[in-house]
C-alpha cells in the first residue's frame, strides 16, 4: 500500500464550544473544556505533519465555535473549490471566510446554489464523488457538483440522525476501497456501495457511534478515534497501518479527525 502526500487545511478550536444543538451530539448544558480541544486538535495536527502531510491553517473567527471542522468549509479537486452553503444559521458565516481564504490560496472558487456542506457529505473514491444527503447537503446541489468538478455523482442517502454527514457514516481508504456502516444508509444506497465497493470493510455500530468512521487516509495509514478499536483492528488485518487519536472534545460537537481535516487537491495527478 502506498501512501499519497496530502495538503490539508486546519482551523484551531481556539473559540470551539457548544453554545447550541443542531446534531443529536450537541448538548449546550454539558461542559466543555475548550484548552483540552486545542491540545488534542494539536496533537492531531502533528500526526499529520509526522506523516509528511503538508498542513495550513485558516485562522479562526471569534463567535463561530464549529469553524474548527474545516472539512465543512468546502469541496477541493483538481484545483477546484466549491464553496458552502450551511443548513444552519449557526454556521452560516463560515462559508465566506473558508470562501475568501480558497480564493486567496488561488484555488478556482465555484459559489453553490443549493445547501452544501462540504467535504462533510462529498468524498472523492477513485473516479465518483460519493454524495450523502437525507440531512445536511441537498440532493439538488449533486447535480452542481457533476458539473462543477467533472466526475460522476453517486447519491448515497443518510438515514440516521447521528450520522449526519457522510463522513460520519463512511470513510474513503483508498480508490478502491471504503469502509462504512450499513446501517446508516437506505437499502437502495446499501446496494448501491456492495456494487460500487464488494470488499468494502463494515464497522460495527460500537465503532460508529464514536465517530469511528470520521477517519483520515492517506492510502495507507489511517487517522482514527482512538476509541474506535474493533475498526481499527478490521483495517490493519487489511494491511493498514492506524494511528488513533483521542478527539473527546470535539465529539461532544459531532466532530472527529476528518471533520478537522480538509483535503485540497491541487491537480488531478494528486487524487
């Protein structure tokens, strides 16, 4: 297995906290600890840096708590950046600083015209974008990232509210190969990933519900919760190498390792 060297954008949790609901996570009346969010979003941030990923930043705007899950600032392929449009009015001034920060980078900024959350419900798996709905990003805005980027669109549809984005429901490990649990999706999108992905690895429900699949790869290592430890096992008797790390914090917010974590693709030589 060989691992890709990835660029990838990160937001510090400097003003991360839970101030209100809009994930079956959120609960504004527990306590958060927000230094302890910072320490362990660092020590995700190093992993990366370890590994030979190419890490920026965006900087963080005070009263926007959730801007630390970066990959729900934007779709980047080839070059290209689409940007978001928040389901929530809680987030919705995210979307013009990832926007404004894409467009400074030099990236080609497509604005959307429907409800999209970013790399939240878009993955990129060898030649389809894997596309969730049912909770988040509309099902219109699909067609507009077919055209936009230029790859087939596959819709998956969310059934559960925990798993609220795709990329809480499904991790891409390499082109060739996802995991995900199956229990978070319609029968129809079931059937659609056993055709798309026969040996796809499936997590347990234990795994899931701690964000197990909010995972990172680069192909050949694998940024997991640290609590996910039946998935883990699953992926390194498939020959990859896991590395877990521990995003308590976060979770109280519905976020794991790739909810911090935006890839940008920069050409089509680095999908």
């Amino acid at each position: 297995m060989d691992a890709t060297s990835q660029r990838l954008l990160m937001c510090r949790p400097t003003y991360f906290a839970v101030d209100y609901a809009i994930n079956p996570w959120m609960d504004p009346s527990a306590p958060v600890d927000t230094a302890l969010a910072v320490r362990q979003w660092e020590q995700l941030r190093q992993i990366y840096s370890d590994l030979g990923h190419s890490v920026e930043e965006i900087t963080p705007v005070p009263g926007l708590p959730d801007m630390v899950f970066a990959a729900n600032g934007g779709t980047v392929i080839d070059g290209k950046a689409m940007a978001v449009q928040f389901r929530d009015p809680q987030r919705a001034d995210e979307a013009p600083a990832y926007r404004a920060w894409f467009e400074a980078a030099g990236f080609e900024v497509s604005d959307p015209k429907h409800v999209n959350e970013g790399e939240g419900d878009i993955l990129l798996a060898g030649d389809h974008l894997l596309a969730g709905t049912g909770f988040r990003t509309a099902h219109a805005a699909h067609a507009q990232l077919q055209e936009v980027f230029g790859y087939p669109v596959v819709t998956l549809q969310l059934v559960d509210p925990r798993f609220y984005h795709l990329d809480t429901a499904l991790t891409v490990l390499d082109e060739r190969t996802v995991a995900y649990l199956p229990e978070a999706f319609s029968p129809g999108s079931q059937a659609v990933l056993r055709r798309l992905f026969p040996d796809a690895v499936h997590a347990t429900m234990a795994d899931a519900e701690v964000l197990g699949l909010n995972a990172v790869s680069d192909g050949r290592h694998v940024v997991l919760p640290v609590q996910a430890t039946d998935l883990a096992a699953a992926l390194r008797d498939r020959g990859y190498e896991t590395i877990g790390v521990d995003l308590s914090e976060l979770r109280k917010a519905g976020g794991g390792p790739k909810c911090c974590t935006l890839r940008l693709r920069q050409g089509k030589a680095s999908k």
